[in-house]
C-alpha cells in the first residue's frame, strides 16, 4: 500500500511538470485530451449494464472470458485476474510503462486503480476474449506476461455502458518471451458521448513476435498512444491501425516502433477514413538503434477523405542510428476518392452512392483483414459496415457471414 501511494503520488507530480509533448516535431499537432465534466452524468445501473452485455453477446456471438466495467466485473479464466493496483506489488515495481515516459500516462498510473493481469504459461495456446464496458468513469491498466514458447490471441473490445458523458481510460503492458507469439486486436466502438484514452506499450524478447491490430470506429475524442519494441535479437512487431471518423469526431494517434537489436523487423500499416467534419492527427514514428544490423523497418499511412471539411494530418517520422545493412521507409498519401476509380464502377452498371461505398470497403478492407481470429475479424467488420451504411458508431448489429469483406461485390 505504501509502495503505491508513493508511487501515485510521484506520477501526479510529473504529470503536472511534464510538457504535453516531447517531440519537436508533432508539439504542432498536439490534439490535448479534453476531459469532460461528469457531475451530472446518470450511471447506469447493473441491471442496466448486464441487458447491454447481454445484448452485445447475442449480436456478436462472442463469448467474453473478461467482463469489466467501473461498477461491474466478470473473470471466467484462470490466466486472467482482477487486481486492486495498491495490492500488485511486484508486478507494479516490474512495469514497462513508467511514468516519466509520458505526461498522459503519469496521469493514468496515478489514476487506475484496478489491473487485469493475465498470465500465459510457457508451451501453451490461447484465446482469450475480453468486453470493456464504460458507464461513466473508467480508468484501469492491463498487464500481459506471455511466456517463453508460447501462443496467445487476444481480443478487446470497448464500447460505452451509457448514454451520457463517460471516460475510458486504459494503459496496457505486453511483456512477450523468447520464441512467444502475441496479437492482440484493440477495437474501439465506444458512442459519441465517450473521450476514448489508450497508452500501451509492448517489448519482445528473442525470435519474439507482437501483432497489434486497432480499430478505431468510435467515441466523440480518441487518444491512443503505443510504444511497441523488437527487443530481442530476430523478433518482430507488426502494427496495423484503422481509423473511422464522422460527424465531428477528432483522433490524436500515435505510434511509436523500435528495433533494439540484430535482424529485428517492425512493420506499422494505417489507414484513415473520414467525413463531415472530423479530424485526425496521425503520427508514425520508427527508430533504429544503434548495431542493429539486419534490422527491417516500414510505416505506410494512407488516408482517404469523403467530406470537404473533414482533415488528416499524416506526419510519419523516422531516426535511423545504424545503416549498415538497416531496410527503412516511410511514407504518406492523402487524397478524395479516386475519380477514375469510381467513374470505372458506375460505368459498369453501378450507381455512384454505391459505388462509393464498395471502393471505401476495399479501402478498409486492406486494414481488417490482418485481425487473424476469425470470429473478431467478421465482429470488427459488422461494426465498420454498419458505419459505412448508417454513419453511426456505438452500436452493435448482428454479425453474419456476409459481414467479412473477403472479396468486393461483383461488378
């Protein structure tokens, strides 16, 4: 208890000395999280809560193994465990995610007051589903430990338990071990009333490989800032990241990759969508230590803009301390809709509203379809589809075969 009053205490303390941002080049394009007044929002109730979970179930047909809400929690795994943050201990002094990396995660280290830890035995495979489910105020930490020789997938869901303002803040560590596999697919349908906070940070061991797929579809302001390293000599990260904006939604995304030793590969693929009147600032950042020879490193980030007002700031970066035998690009588009491209679709026999929609689906396609678990891939394109013909986010529709975009529709 002492440990982590300190603790606390020390991260409030930064977060108030920090400086917004310490990159020179993205202080510009510093969208600064807007916390929004919760004094007169209504908390669901329990009740409330388990018909939304119900509900969510049955459209997805996806059983969860973690349920967690800030008045509401359900573990039904052994690999995972729910765990006030005063009493981790070990586990708290072990973190990767230190405070001084970042004045926002000052803020959730000292703000979290419960973990979900989960705990992945060496020589084993895993699935695990999870549901994140915010009534009002919700601020926790997730802490993975994936052990030599082993395999886990893991999928997350976020969405909102209300229908007035709420927060969901969440900061998550992934320790991968020596020969270990990770994906972990991050999906975002929290609805408009909802300021959507993500830090994580992950580091690979040796012949180590971390895939991270995130959808971004929902809430009314999105932070999500990721730190992902191939620590080990030979591992890997692969990051894929999909944003969806309408209305006036804002995003402030940033990804940070590093290839810390010998033949290590990174890889960072995004792509954007928005309308009306919404904005992203997107920002790609890889870095090349010093004596990694071998070392692979890639960030493509492509943008599409169906509005006039809507606005993307695509800002990928790059530092490169060795380059000897090092492999690194980067590289950025934004445009409308390809006018050729859509006058070849009507042309066929198609009408233009969709057509529009059919080449936005290929578009977003290319970013859905690196989720390898079946079941999350059809969920995140049910929620997507539903965007794309409804314009709305939040909600959940039934999931059926033809939600997986596997091919275009036949012209």
């Amino acid at each position: 208890m002492e440990k982590y009053s300190i603790f606390r205490d020390n991260a409030f303390k930064l977060y108030s000395e920090l400086p917004d941002e310490l990159n020179e080049l993205y202080t510009r394009y510093y969208l600064p999280v807007k916390l929004p007044n919760l004094a007169e929002s209504k908390q669901s109730s329990v009740e409330e809560l388990k018909k939304r979970i119900e509900e969510i179930e049955k459209k997805t047909m996806m059983k969860f193994d973690l349920i967690f809400s800030d008045i509401y929690e359900l573990s039904k795994s052994e690999s995972v465990t729910i765990n006030e943050m005063s009493s981790l201990g070990k586990e708290l002094e072990n973190k990767i995610f230190k405070s001084e990396d970042n004045k926002l995660a000052a803020f959730m280290n000292g703000t979290a007051k419960k973990a979900v830890v989960i705990k992945h035995n060496k020589n084993s495979k895993k699935e695990l589903n999870m549901l994140f489910i915010n009534c009002s105020d919700t601020a926790f930490q997730v802490l993975f430990d994936v052990e030599d020789d082993s395999k886990l997938n893991v999928s997350q869901i976020f969405t909102s338990g209300s229908s007035d303002k709420n927060v969901s803040s969440v900061l998550q560590e992934f320790k991968v071990g020596k020969n270990a596999e990770l994906e972990v697919n991050v999906i975002n349908n929290c609805d408009d009333k909802t300021t959507f906070i993500h830090l994580s940070k992950g580091e690979v061991e040796d012949n180590g490989k971390i895939t991270a797929n995130f959808i971004y579809n929902g809430g009314c302001f999105t932070k999500s800032i990721n730190y992902l390293d191939a620590k080990g000599e030979n591992s890997s990260v692969n990051a894929t990241e999909m944003i969806y904006g309408s209305i006036r939604q804002e995003f402030d995304v940033n990804t940070y990759l590093t290839n810390s030793k010998k033949h290590t590969k990174t890889h960072l693929e995004t792509g954007v969508v928005l309308d009306g009147e919404s904005r992203c600032v997107l920002k790609g950042y890889a870095k090349v230590d010093k004596w990694t020879k071998g070392a692979f490193s890639r960030i493509n980030e492509r943008g599409i803009i169906i509005s006039e007002k809507a606005h993307i700031d695509a800002l990928p970066d790059m530092s490169i301390d060795y380059s000897d035998e090092v492999s690194a690009t980067h590289s950025a588009a934004t445009s409308p809709i390809d006018k050729e491209a859509l006058f070849y679709i009507v042309s066929r026999g198609i009408e233009e509203k969709k057509a529009r929609k059919m080449f936005i689906s290929s578009f977003i396609n290319k970013y859905i379809s690196s989720i390898k678990n079946p079941k999350t891939k059809e969920v995140a394109s049910s929620i997507v589809l539903n965007r794309l013909e409804n314009d709305n986010y939040g909600i959940f529709q039934e999931v059926t075969p033809k939600d997986v975009w596997s091919t275009q529709e036949k012209v």
